[in-house]
C-alpha cells in the first residue's frame, strides 16, 4: 500500500512538470512578436539615464527594453528568455542591450526595487542584482516591506551592504528613474515589458525565435 501511494505521487509529480512544460511552450508560441510598431528616432533627454547596457558598442542591432521589476511578465522575460539573448545575440556581437527604468504605479514594491538596482549598478552589479530581483521574484513582491530582502540580495552577491543600504535609503537615483520612464513614454511605453529593437517598439513578453525574427529583420534593413 505504502508503495502504491509513493508510486501515485511519483506519477503525480511527473504530470505537474509536463503540466508545466507545455504551458511554457504554449506561452512562447503565443507571445510571437505582434503588435509591432515603427517609430520614429528616440528624441535624446538630457534628464534620462542611458541605461543599463550589456554588450559591443558596435553590435549591429540596438535593443532597449523598458522594464518594471515587480511585472510578472517582465519576470517571465527574464528567466526563460533572457538567458538565451545573453548567450546566443549579446554574447555572440549581433546585439547590444540595453534596460531603461519603467515602474508602473500599480506594483508597490517596484520602485524601491529600481532603486535597489540602481544602487547595486553604484558598486558595478547591476545585472547580478537585474537577475536577483526577476528570478526571486515571487519571494519579494507580496512584502509590505521587501527592503531586508534587498540587502540579503545585496550580501548574496557581494555588494558592501551598508554602502547599498545607505544608497537606497536615500532614494538618491529618484529622480533619474522618473525620468528615464517620461522618455519611455515619448516613444509610446505605456506597459511593460516594451522592447524597442531598431526602429521597432513591440510590447510584450517575447520568446527568443520573435526576438531573433525582428533583429533579423532590423539588421537587414541596416545593410
């Protein structure tokens, strides 16, 4: 009897991760690049922070991501996409990426969270911190208070942590963050994650083969 129950909780285990693996590719499949939209150049801000970048200054295609740390499918972007960019266009020079501060009123935590990135980036962290926060996601955003947590994120990946807690108290990257989200809206981000590729601003969660379509298609226009 007791082997039978253990056999049926095996069973039951292995169809929640199958569960769980076609939900992923049915998320992917449906997440194909629609909605894209031409736009015309980014106006430049003399407010605005440049952004987060990762990758050759040379890189044929330019991305930029508006993102907002507490946004699920901002969250979803960076684990099961985000991996794959790094590795396979940021890496392999056909891509430069960029992450501009996006907040978004209804998510609480989000802008404490931006700020804890931004201070993570004053010690030279911030896509270690970039991945503590979306891959932890879950773990923070129901707290009413998810700074301790920062600073367990903050000493996880080496950070002095009385410098980063100094710097988040004193919310001293504000101002630029707000900004950085005014100039998003310029160019029409009104939700996140959007992804400005070239000349192309798509909104959405994306999987790797509609990003790969659309720099494709950008780095041919380019030639």
């Amino acid at each position: 009897m007791a082997e039978a129950r253990r056999m049926k909780g095996f069973y039951l285990g292995l169809a929640a991760v199958a569960v769980i693996g076609v939900a992923a590719i049915l998320w992917a499949r449906s997440n194909a690049a629609g909605g894209v939209e031409e736009i015309g150049p980014i106006p430049v801000s003399t407010e605005a922070f440049p952004g987060y970048s990762m990758g050759s200054d040379s890189a044929p295609v330019q991305i930029i991501e508006y993102g907002d740390f507490q946004c699920p499918a901002c969250g979803q972007f960076a684990v099961l996409t985000g991996p794959d960019v790094k590795r396979r266009l940021v890496e392999t020079g056909q891509v430069r990426w960029t992450f501009r501060d996006f907040p978004l009123g209804i998510h609480p935590n989000a802008l404490v969270a931006h700020l804890a990135a931004a201070c993570a980036d004053e010690q030279g962290q911030f896509w270690n911190m970039h991945d503590q926060l979306y891959f932890r996601l879950g773990e923070w955003a129901p707290e009413r208070r998810p700074a301790r947590m920062f600073r367990d994120y903050a000493r996880v990946i080496g950070l002095d942590v009385k410098q980063f807690e100094d710097c988040v108290d004193s919310r001293r990257y504000l101002g630029r963050i707000e900004a950085t989200r005014r100039t998003g809206e310029t160019v029409g981000v009104s939700s996140t994650p959007t992804f400005i590729i070239g000349n192309l601003r798509v909104s959405g969660s994306l999987s790797f083969d509609s990003i790969q379509v659309l720099v494709n298609r950008v780095a041919g226009a380019n030639r």
